[in-house]
C-alpha cells in the first residue's frame, strides 16, 4: 500500500526572514494561499499565513507541521499579492509587511461571549425605587451587562444582583463584539452643483464597471469633494461593495465620522493608533467577514483584510503624513493605488493641492482629473495680499506687522474671527546665551531645544528630551544671560495678548504639552465662537470648518523654504494655501495676510495672485530639468549607528561598491540634516535614476555586494519625500 504524502506549502511567518519557508500540513487540509495556520519556530508556536507551493524537496519526517487555525480563516488573496508588492517595491522581508497586516492576531480566534441580562419572567416581591429604576432601564429589551445597567439606573451593582436572584432579570449571552451598522447610501444626499455632478458621474461610471481606475478629485477648499466622493462611496456601498476612506491625520477622524453618520445615517469603522486593542480586533474582524461596509482609518488601514474592496478613497493626498518614516518606509498614498490595482477597483486622490506626482499623472491622462473650480454656494476664495516684511519692518522682538494689527482689529471690531498660523511650536525656536553666543542644543540629537515658557522647559522636538531651562550657561556660567531667538506659537500669542487684551485666544499646537485633547477643545470653541482668535501651527491648516472666520494671518511664510529640498516650495505652497484656506467658508468673504521676506518668490506670487496652476507648471519645468521625480526616481539609503566613525566609514564603503550602470546617479554619502538623532549618527546616499531603470533590482544587486556591520542600521527608503 503507498501511503499518501502528506500535503505541504510554503508559509510567511510575520518576522524578518527572506521568504517563506516549507511545512507539512495535517492530511486532507485544504491548502490554498492565505490559509492562517500556527507554525512551530524552535521552541515557538507562530502564526503564520499559506503562501505558496513549498520550495525544497526534504522528507516529510524532517518537515514540522503547520497546523490551521479553528475555522480554517483565510487572508484574502489579494492582500497576500499586495503584501508581495510592498515588500518588493520597499525591499522589506515580506514577514515584516505581513506583520502589518497581521497586527492583530486576536482577530483569529473563535469569538467569545459575554453574558449580559434581559427582564426575567418573575416580579420581585419586594420593590424598591432602585429597582424600579433598574427595571424601567430593561423595559427596552436591549440586554447589558450589570455595570451598565446599574450605572443607567443609578443603582448599585447588588441592586441588579438582587434582581438577578430574584429572576427578575435572566441572563442571555451575547455576542463579544458589537456589530457595525450598516451604512445607508440614501440616508441624506445633496443635490450636488454642474461641477460636482460631472465628477461624481465620472466615478459612479468607474464603479459600475469594477476596475482600477484612478482619478484625481481636484477642488478648491471648500469646493464639495467630500460630497463628491461620498457620492461615489455610495455607489459602491449600493454595489455591496466595501469602501475605504483614507484619512492624514487623526485628529481630524473624529469630525470625520460625525460628517460621514450624517450622510449615511450611521459611523464608519474606524482604524487608527489610538483605538485600543479590543476595538481593532473588533474593526479587523469586522472587515474580514464583511461585516464594516466602510472604513476610515489612517495608513496601516491599507493592509486590512477587505474582502470585497470596491472604492478606495485618499483624502489630502497631499500630505506628508502618508508617508510611514519608520519602520518599513511607505508611501500610503502609492501604496493605496497599488492596493486599488491589485483589488480592481477605482481608486480616488483628492485634493486642493495635490502632490506634483499626481498633478502630473492628471494632467497627462494616466489619472483622470476632475475638476471642481469654485466653492460651493455663495462662499467666494479668499482674497490674498503678501506683506513685503522687508519694507514693513517690524520692532525687535515683535511679529504681528502694522497691517496685520490693522486687519486683526477691523476683524475684532466686526465680530468676525481670526486666526493666525506659524509652523513653529513652543515659544522660540532658540535659546541662546547672549555672553558666549553659546546655544542650547539637545543632549543627543543635531537640533535646538525649543522653548516652551508655560511650562518652563526646553524640549527636543526631534527625541522629546526635556530639561529645564539652566539657571546660567552651561558653557560659560554667565546667569541669566539666556535670550529667545525667534517666535513660537506661545510666543505670538503673548505679543497678541499685550495688542489685543480684551480678545479671547487660543493656542493649538501640535505638541505634546498641548496635546490632543486640548488642541481638539482649542478647535471646537473656536467652531462655537467662544474664541476670538486662534493661534496655531500646521494642525490649524486641515480640514478645519470656521463658518466666522473670515482673517487669516501668516506670520513668517518663508520657514521651511530653504533647506534645500526639492519638494520644499510644493510644500509651502500646499500649506499655505491650506491655511489660507480656512477663511471666508461661508457667506462672509476672506482675507489673508502673508508675512514674507520674498515676494517675489513664485510660491509667494502663486498665492497672491491664486493662480495655482502656473505655480505647478513652474515646478514640473524645473523638476523635469532636474530629472526629479515625477520624471526621474529616487531612493535613499539611510545608515545610521552609535559608532559615528563605523557609520561614517559604511557609508564610504557603500558608496565604492555601487555597481555602474547607465542612467544612475549615486550621491554621498553625507550627513543627514539631523546627523545626530537619538545619540545615532546618520548618513545618507541618494540614488537617482532614469524612470525606466529597475531601481529595485539596482538597489538588491548593490546592497548585496556590501556586509556591513551590526552595528550600523541599513535603511532604505524609495521615493523618499524628505530629507532629515
Ligand atoms: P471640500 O471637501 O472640497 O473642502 P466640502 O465637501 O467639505 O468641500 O464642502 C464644503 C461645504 O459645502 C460643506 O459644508 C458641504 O456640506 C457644503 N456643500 C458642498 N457641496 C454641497 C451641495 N451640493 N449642496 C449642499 N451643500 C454642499
Ligand atoms: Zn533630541
């Protein structure tokens, strides 16, 4: 009798190994790509996920056993394919892009249930208030578990546990995790303008058809394309499809959901860091079985199991924020039309300055670009005036010129709001002693420690070192000799505060000393009118909705100009023109003032004269001369190490091996703009190449002629956006 081998496959273990590796599995397992099984590891047991045929030839009795989970669960395969792709396209160990999509393995497990009460069939005999009151909160059928009815009632916990003994109320399992709703597509429409409904159209029509499609939604501030791709979300969730909206930033989920429930009667899922681990097992689970229909989450949200994906939606495509740094380095935006491509399904960048990438693919048909001129309604685009800083000077120590101080008190004195922006926390960006010029740097990173005076301490904004401010210089001992070197938010607000007593002010900031919750509450009053004017950083840029606010001031446009970054005007040019964004939303119209020191700067013309699109064929001349991306590529490679000299010296080792090869360039190495981060020493090399060249094949070919210490850490980041 021949006995029957038992089957094997290759399987992806969620670590940093070079690929999968072969097990058995048990006979007569279904064995099929994605498959979740446990895999022993040494003296481990791992989770790990059916990738394909298994490679080697070796005997049964010296494969381990792979063993599926309870239920057989399966990834879907398209997930696997986009896991393969990211980890191609970043050079990461697929087990490492698994891992991200693997995040919770919870998730897998059989689901268990909680117990929770009902009314029972019997009256007690003996009422109380209490218990009227717990009874009267049951009356609803709705089952709850006894915290939570006796918390509803105003009851103690025995109250309830009394009337559990009584059979007053009978115990009823449920499930562990609540269900999602269902989103309504029909719950609220708009009638959308001409504009909006040809765009829609346009979208509607690629979901209809069920293929990748990707579109650039190009609107101003205000325009109505989150109506617009609401309308698109729509039809796919009409299609039984699932949908996926990308989001920059938490903080701007929360208002997000709140828009989203009132279009389609109920809250999306959610996927984000600040969820906690019951919650995203709860959304994961969901999204697996297809129960979450919609989901709004920030990047990692790319690599959850949808199964049924038929609408991918980036908001702000913009942002920088989409960028993951650490950790695998990723592109979310890039990576979301890859996602869309493997799925088959349309895939939609919105924005109102979008990144010149996408300009690009727009404009040269590869996206389709649909356009969105005005704003809805009756609001009109702010109107945009620079303030040549150099002819209007301002006193030592002050930064709110004289017609900014003008149009703030015109504002103030109509009852309108204001709000001012500078891309700056703390109060200076420089503490500096004024007997030895010394300057106060952190302990262990190439940076300055910021000012926070509330809180009287200098802050690394890079490591989030700490100290407080010396009582005299560490270099030279003179006391008190410290001065503050140009102006924070903290710092603006104080110089307004001494112009402008009786005005109400706040600060948000993105900070940790002013952290979420009361950057979030500095927003909100603000909406509510119980601020005059509001003070912030970028966090004030995004999204923000002030019906009355009708001035913006920029207080120092030329920050973050200079330092050399090829996307460095893209970038306060799509800022800017965010933050100028914010005013005149409604019927009242805006004004912007911007303070520069280089009007004639095409960023600075650019915004005056609202003329977007000359600005952006400036930038793709100059960027197609330069052989810059969209039109050339780039990588990175990042070394970074505790031994400075060791880091110093892979570099230049790195740099000699880089093998020729036509249309690449290979720069440095050179220190990188923090070159010390963290007590690491850093150093980088940039490759550029021609469109065409396999910049993958080039990169694994070169670093696999170099063994580099383990104490150096090789990073390589594709497409790198920046450059610190
Ligand atoms: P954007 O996303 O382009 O900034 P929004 O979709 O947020 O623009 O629209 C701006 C404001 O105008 C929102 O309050 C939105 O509800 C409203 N709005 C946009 N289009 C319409 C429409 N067709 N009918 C009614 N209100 C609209
Ligand atoms: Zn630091």
């Amino acid at each position: 009798m021949l006995l029957q081998p038992a089957p094997r496959a290759g399987v992806l273990l969620p670590l940093p190994l070079t690929g999968a590796y072969d097990y058995k599995l048990p006979k007569g397992t279904n064995v099929q790509r994605g498959l979740l099984v446990t895999a022993p590891l040494g003296p481990r047991e791992q989770l790990g996920v059916v990738w394909g045929d298994a490679e080697g030839t070796v005997g049964d009795n010296r494969l381990k056993e792979a063993v599926p989970l309870d239920g057989s669960p399966v990834l879907p395969e398209k997930l696997c394919d986009f896991v393969d792709w990211v980890a191609q396209y970043t050079l990461s160990p697929p087990g490492m892009i698994l891992a991200m999509a693997l995040r919770n393995g919870r998730a897998f497990e059989p689901e268990a249930t909680r117990i929770a009460y009902v009314l029972g069939p019997q009256t007690p005999e003996r009422m109380t208030p209490a218990r009227q009151r717990v009874l009267d909160v049951a009356a609803d059928g709705l089952a709850r578990k006894v915290p939570e009815l006796a918390q509803l009632a105003d009851a103690s916990p025995a109250v309830v546990r009394g009337l559990i003994e009584a059979g007053a109320l009978v115990a009823t399992q449920l499930p562990e995790f609540e269900r999602f709703e269902v989103p309504d597509p029909g719950f609220m429409s708009v009638t959308l303008n001409d504009d909006q409904r040809k765009a829609a159209d346009s979208l509607v029509a690629d979901i209809a058809q069920a293929r990748f499609a990707a579109s650039l939604l190009d609107g101003v501030t205000g325009s109505g394309k989150t109506e617009v791709y609401f309308e698109a979300a729509a039809e796919a969730l009409r299609r039984g499809k699932q949908v996926l909206i990308l989001l920059p930033e938490i903080a701007l989920t929360v208002q997000f959901l709140e828009r989203f429930a009132q279009r389609f009667g109920c809250r999306p899922a959610e996927w984000h860091s600040d969820l906690s681990q019951k919650e995203r097992t709860r959304t994961y689970r969901a999204v697996m079985s297809g129960e979450a229909r919609a989901v709004v989450g920030a990047r990692s949200s790319l690599f959850l199991p949808f199964s049924e994906l038929g609408l991918v939606i980036v908001d702000e495509e913009h942002e920088q924020a989409y960028k993951q740094e650490e950790g695998i380095i990723y592109h979310a935006r890039d990576m979301a039309v890859v996602r869309a491509r493997i799925e088959g399904c349309p895939v939609v960048l919105a924005s109102a300055t979008p990144s010149l990438e996408t300009y690009v693919n727009a404009t040269s048909g590869r996206y389709a670009h649909l356009r969105l001129a005005d704003r809805h309604g009756v609001a009109v685009m702010p109107q945009c005036k620079l303030i040549d800083l150099r002819e209007t000077k301002t006193e030592p120590g002050s930064w709110l010129s004289q017609p900014l101080r003008d149009a703030l008190a015109a504002t103030l004195a109509g009852g309108e709001q204001a709000m001012l922006f500078l891309n700056r926390r703390g109060y200076a960006p420089l503490t500096l002693c004024q007997s030895c010029g010394h300057k106060m740097m952190c302990r262990d990173c190439s940076s300055w420690l910021v000012e926070h005076r509330y809180r009287k301490r200098l802050v690394c904004h890079q490591c989030g070192y700490e100290t407080a401010t010396p009582p005299s210089c560490p270099q030279c001992g003179a006391q008190a000799s410290f001065v503050a070197c140009g102006p924070g938010v903290e710092r603006v607000a104080e110089e307004f505060a001494t112009l402008f007593p009786q005005a109400r002010v706040a600060i948000a900031s993105s900070d940790t000393m002013h952290g979420p919750l009361e950057t979030q509450a500095a927003i909100r009053a603000m909406a509510k009118r119980e601020t005059d004017v509001l003070i912030g950083t970028q966090i004030v840029a995004k999204g923000h909705h002030f019906p009355q606010l009708t001035m913006v001031g920029v207080i120092d446009a030329d920050l973050g100009g200079s330092d050399g970054d090829l996307r460095a005007r893209e970038r306060t040019f799509q800022l800017l023109h965010q933050v100028a964004g914010r005013a005149g939303r409604a019927e009242k119209p805006g004004l912007v003032l911007i303070q520069t020191r280089n009007p004639n700067d095409s960023v600075m013309v650019a915004l005056a004269s609202g003329d977007r699109d000359k600005f952006y064929e400036q930038e793709r001349v100059f960027r197609e001369r330069a052989h810059a991306p969209p039109f050339g590529r780039l990588a990175a490679i990042i070394l970074s190490g505790l031994d400075g000299a060791l880091v110093q010296e892979t570099g230049r080792m790195l740099a000699k091996a880089a093998p020729p090869a036509k249309g690449v360039k290979i720069w440095g190495p050179t220190p990188a703009f923090y070159h010390l981060l963290r007590g690491q020493t850093r150093e980088r090399l940039l490759l550029q190449a021609e469109r065409k060249v396999d910049v993958q094949a080039y990169l694994r070919a070169w670093l696999a002629k170099v063994k580099p210490s383990n104490k150096v850490r090789i990073a390589v980041d594709i497409d790198p956006v920046s450059f610190f």
